[in-house]
C-alpha cells in the first residue's frame, strides 16, 4: 500500500487529489494498481506531499482517515469505517481530510491517547461541539 498526491490543483478545474494505490496482483505478477482516492483539496489548491509521522514500526502503524463530511462518530465518514475509538495504540494517525467544502465536528467526546497523532492539515475544519482531550505522556 502506497500514498500519494495527485495532480498540481494550479488549475481552475479542480484540485490535488490524496490517493491510496494497493497492488492487487499477486506474488510476481505485473503491476495491478487499484487507486482509491480519499481526498480532494479546493480549486487552485494542491496537497504538498505525504510525510510518515515518527512513530511505532509501519508494520502495526494504523492510519484512521476522516474522508466525509459530518459527525465525527459516523462510521460512513471515514475510511474503511473504522472510527477511531477506545485504547488506540501509541504510534497510530489519525488523520482529518473531509470532502472538499466539508468539516468533521466531534459532538460527543473525543480521546485521542498519548503518542497517538492527530493531524490536522491547514485549512481544514475540526470542529469541536462536544469535548475532545488529548493526553499528554506522563513523566516518570
């Protein structure tokens, strides 16, 4: 599995896009790209890359992506329905890319662990109806 960024969005037709590509052929067989695109930024805006955020090894890092628009808590706003909820283990991202012109607004609570990161890209809007907290690690 690979993520990626997609056309420029300097025109005025669209924007970059943020992309999931998985390799659906099998061992040793050509290139079967399936792409999935989770997120479409506004006209004559564009996506500036993907970074990996430092944390546990990528082999058990899980990547929560808010790609609707909407509550928070509804499982149709994110991608693969998974709702980040309970002990979310350290090293996890969460990251909020709602629709193009839509939000994710938390009415509930919200708990987002310690070393668990919640990314936020400039421009977008978290709004927060409910009560969201973020720990901090504990000294000691």
């Amino acid at each position: 599995m690979l993520y990626a960024t997609r056309k420029g969005g300097s025109g005025a037709t669209g924007g970059g896009e943020f992309v999931r590509i998985i390799d659906t052929a099998g061992y040793n067989q050509p290139f079967a790209p399936l792409i999935d695109l989770l997120s479409i930024t506004q006209t004559n805006t564009a996506f500036r890359g993907v970074a990996k955020v430092p944390g546990t090894s990528a082999l058990t890092q899980k990547v929560f992506v808010f790609n609707g628009n909407g509550a928070w808590e509804n499982p149709e706003n994110w991608l693969e329905s998974e709702v980040p909820a309970g002990d979310i283990p350290a090293g996890n991202v969460i990251l909020i890319l709602p629709t193009t012109g839509g939000i994710c607004t938390i009415t509930g609570m919200v708990i987002i662990p310690a070393k668990v990161s919640l990314i936020v890209p400039n421009g977008v809007q978290l709004i927060v109806d409910g009560d969201l907290q973020i720990m901090k690690e504990e000294e000691g």
